[in-house]
C-alpha cells in the first residue's frame, strides 16, 4: 500500500528565479499539503524542489525544519559544483536526493564531465539518489550510462512515455534492455503529464522492475496543470496500483518509516 506521498511541491512564496519557465498563481502553503496527506490516509511524504526556484533550496529546507524527520525527507536541486560540505549539510537537513530537471530541450549534463562524475560520486558515498526529470526519446540512450555511475536513480512521472504503446516507448524499450536494473526507480506521479492514458505503461513498469521499485507521488500542486488535477482526484487513481508498491523503496531512497 501506498502511505507516503513522494512527489510534492511545497512554497510560501512564488518569486521565481530569472529565465523561469514559469510562475505559479498560488503559493503552495506546507499546512495544505499537511491536510491533503491526512484527509488520504498518508503518513508522510518527500518535498521535491520546484523548477521555478532554481538552486534556491531555502523554502524546502525551512519546511523540512518543521516535520518529523523519520516520516519527511527532500530532493533538492544544486549544480554539479556542489561542494562535499554543501551535501553534507543538505543531507543533514533531511535531503535524500538530488533532482536534474532536464525537461524541454535543457541541457542534458555530460556524464564523462569529470566534474560530474565527482558529483556522483559525492551522492553515492551519501547514499543520495538523482532523480531525473526527462522525456523518454531523451532519457532512453541516457539510461544504459547512468545506471553505471554509482548513486540510485530516480525516474520522475512515469518516464514522461512519448508513445501510446509501451511496446513502442523509446524509455520503456531501453528498460528492457538492461541487464542490471538493481539502481532503477520510477515515480508513479503526474499520468495528466503524458498526452494518453499512462496504465498501460505503469503495468509494462511494474514487470519490468518490480513493485519494490515503484513509488506513488501526488505531484501536488499540479503545476501547469492545475485544471484537470487535484489531490483527490490522484489518490483516486494510485488505487489502480495499490499493492505492496513503495515500502522497501521508500525506505531505501529515503529512509522513512
């Protein structure tokens, strides 16, 4: 069963950084998203770092400070130039993970990059993950490279599936593909993202890696797509895969309990 929600957006504030894709209307106050949890039967969750705040960490981390540490955790968001004790800190502060937001043509970083590998390595001896968040025509030739590097990986919003087929989706086929899918996590969050029902490529998902490699998220605000979703009208639908999904995961990528 699904008790933790492992994809929500939390800011009091919506000053966006220069050159943001976007700006939300509304704050995304922690207390909502406290009462959301409790209306649906959920213990806890993960705040993930909104795109529109760039490496300004701060909102996330001050909403960290106020929540129990053994049933709340983070993903933040910070360039590859990260110092070991900038990690540190934010690992102390109840981050689990750190996220690329790679999304509409951004730059993909260079895994050979030597300041990216140390990067890596940084969240693999921290036991961080990286969560990417990435089309699949984009993510399927990256897969094979960066399961090799070292951390977890965390795969946002199902893959963001490009074909209607999962036989057919680029990032689904790159899946198969792999002989080792031990570091491979999918985030069961966002299905109004992809342009088609996603069912179908939740079950290829759930086969492929198993239902200890899957978390649910909300994706709660919604952003950008505030009209067709809601908290209740996502929990509803997680039902469609709730099973022993997400409790040895949830407790490996971001040790609650």
């Amino acid at each position: 069963m699904f008790t933790f929600d492992c994809h929500a957006h939390v800011y009091e504030t919506t000053d966006a950084i220069e050159g943001a894709r976007y700006r939300p209307a509304h704050p995304a106050p922690l207390t909502n998203w406290q009462s959301h949890l409790l209306n649906n039967g959920l213990v806890g969750g993960v705040i993930v770092q909104v795109s529109f705040l760039g490496y300004d960490n701060s909102q996330l981390l001050s909403a960290l400070q106020k929540l129990d540490r053994r049933r709340f955790a983070g993903v933040a968001v910070t360039p590859v130039t990260a110092s070991e004790e900038e990690l540190d800190a934010l690992f102390a502060a109840g981050i689990r993970g750190i996220r690329w937001n790679m999304v509409r043509g951004a730059e993909i970083p260079d895994l050979q990059d030597r300041a990216v590998r140390t990067f890596l390595s940084r969240l693999t001896d921290r036991n961080m993950h990286l969560e990417l968040h990435l089309e699949s025509p984009r993510l399927a030739p990256l897969l094979s490279e960066v399961l090799k590097t070292g951390p977890d990986i965390v795969i946002d919003h199902f893959g963001l599936p490009s074909d209607p087929d999962p036989s057919q989706d680029p990032w689904i086929n790159a899946v198969r593909k792999q002989r080792d899918l031990s570091k491979l996590f999918v985030k069961f969050s966002g299905h109004y993202r992809s342009p088609f029902d996603v069912t179908a490529h939740a079950n290829a998902l759930l086969e492929l890696i198993g239902p200890d490699h899957i978390v649910w998220g909300s994706d709660w605000p919604h952003t950008q797509f505030e009209d067709v979703a809601d908290f209740d009208s996502v929990s509803e639908i997680r039902n469609k895969w709730e099973m022993s999904c997400g409790t040895l995961s949830v407790t490996h990528l971001y040790g609650l309990s």
